[in-house]
C-alpha cells in the first residue's frame, strides 16, 4: 500500500464525513506530511516521533493565538497528537526574488502586514492568560545554551569549514558571546519560524493571506523573529518594518545575531541527525545585513 493509501485510510477515519475527490502528497516538509484534500483541506501528519507531543500543544496555541492576529491562521477543526486538520489557506511562497520584483508600494505594504502580524504577536498579554500553559519556544536560547550550541560547532562543523570562514564564525560568536547581557530579554510570545514557505502570498492582490505552522511558537525572545525576516529577506526589508512597528528596532543588534548564526545551526543540525536535507534547507536566502 502506498503512503498515500495510508494516509487516505487514516483521514477517513479522521473526518468520515469529507468525501474525497481529489488528495495529493507533499512530503517536502522537515517535521511534516500534508495531504491536500479536494484543494481544500489540509491534513498535517508528523513524520517523526519526537514531535507527536507537539501537534496536540500547537491546536492549544492556534487556539489561543487566533482572537490576537489579524492575518490567517490555520482553524484545526481536528487535533490530536500525529495529526491536525483544517482548512486551506491559499497562496503560495512568498520568496525573495518575487517578493524585490514587485513595485516599491506593495513591498512596503507586505512589510506592514508582517510588521503587523509580529507586532500584535509580540504583544499578546501572556501574562493575563491561566487556561493555558505556554511553552517555550523550540528556537529559545539563553546564554549557557548558545554557548553549547558554539562549542557543538567548533567541534563538528569547523573541520568541514575553510580557515576564513572559521575566522568568520569566530568573530561572529565569540564577541557576542564575552557578554551574557546580550542574551537578556524579557519573554514574549514569539513565532521563530517564519521562513518564506510559511508566508501565504498571494499573486494576485500582491498580499499576504496567511501564516502558517505554528509548531516552533511558544515564550521567547521577539528578536529571534526579525532574525529569522533578517536571514531570509534581509535588512532593508526588515527596515520597513519600523514604520508600522517601530519598537523592532531595539531588537536589531540581538537579530543580526541570530541570522547570522542559522546557516551554520542548520549545518550543524545536518551533522547530528545524519540528514543530508538540513543542509541545503535555506539556499536562496538574503545576505544583505549591516554590521554597524
């Protein structure tokens, strides 16, 4: 029986009352399996089991996020602890090379819905909320992590580097590193996954529909965010941001760090899972970033 068969059989059991026309597989994702249901319908299935635990604890946060943002969310109409089910959000990826080909009023009106999106994000009092306990975000570091995480690629990574790239990786960490106070910040909710194909573009009003993927999201640091924007998209977009979000920019210094560090992360992620797939992951991402 083909994946597909299976994953039809387990849908039917999930949802009996979907009558399924069409289904097609996409196996592309790192942590997930998706089924796409007559064009309408995703069904999320994790592929690994380490992240079972995650789907169930991700319906919660979509759940508690959804009254706070105003773009597209996934809506699970089912959760449990393998799979999630809901219902499409259209659009497509919102890579870089289409994103600088449209004219200079829809760039800047992408950046204010991410802006926006981030800033309404970041903002969610989590203080005030009981009937759920939020968990730290998969990507949250404090400094004795990062600090691991460096000698993890003095190790690993630097026999595979040239001596300028390692010169390169020294100068990036070490300094940041001297200082725990780079490393302090006051937890928010935070998303630090949204890469371009989390990003729902839409082609032809030139806008954004909707985010999707929640299951790195949880308490972290807001920074961690824009570095992820910084990476992908670089810093003159993520300049944009400030007009319609203009607290980002205290987390300037603390993003660069972080986008400066992901290539080499997800290197090292490649080394210790012995997957080749990590390490190609994030071609085609931007390298403007300012060093001033």
């Amino acid at each position: 029986m083909s994946e597909l068969a299976i994953y039809k059989e387990r849908i039917r059991e999930i949802a009996p009352q979907i009558i399924t026309e069409t289904a097609r597989l996409n196996q592309d994702g790192l942590l997930n399996d998706i089924v796409i249901v007559n064009d309408k319908i995703i069904f999320r299935f994790s592929k690994r089991d380490f992240y079972f635990k995650n789907l169930r604890e991700e319906g919660e946060l979509l759940r508690l996020l959804r009254p706070y943002l105003t773009l597209q969310i996934p809506e699970p109409f089912y959760v449990d602890d393998e799979a999630m089910a809901y219902r499409l959000i259209p659009g497509e990826t919102l890579r870089r090379d289409v994103l600088m080909k449209l004219p200079e009023a829809d760039q800047q009106a992408i950046a204010d819905q991410l802006a926006q999106f981030f800033k309404e994000l970041h903002g969610i009092p989590v203080g005030e909320i009981t009937d759920f306990q939020i968990p730290l975000a998969d990507a949250l570091m404090k400094y004795e992590g990062w600090v691991q995480v460096y000698q993890r690629i003095q190790e690993k990574v630097f026999p595979l580097l040239q001596p300028h790239q390692r010169d390169w990786a020294r100068a990036h960490f070490e300094p940041y590193l001297a200082d725990k106070k780079n490393f302090e910040y006051e937890l928010k909710m935070v998303d630090t996954d949204v890469p371009p194909y989390h990003i729902l573009f839409d082609n032809q009003t030139r806008r954004i529909n909707g985010i999707i993927d929640f299951g790195c999201a949880g308490l972290g640091d807001p920074a961690i965010d824009f570095g992820v924007i910084l990476y992908h998209y670089g810093e003159s977009f993520l300049e944009r941001f400030y007009r319609v979000y203009p607290e980002a920019e205290v987390y300037r210094k603390r993003a660069r760090f972080y986008a400066g560090a992901h290539e080499i992360r997800w290197l090292l992620a490649g080394i210790e899972r012995n997957e080749n797939l990590w390490f190609a992951v994030h071609i085609g991402s931007a390298k403007d970033m300012k060093y001033y």
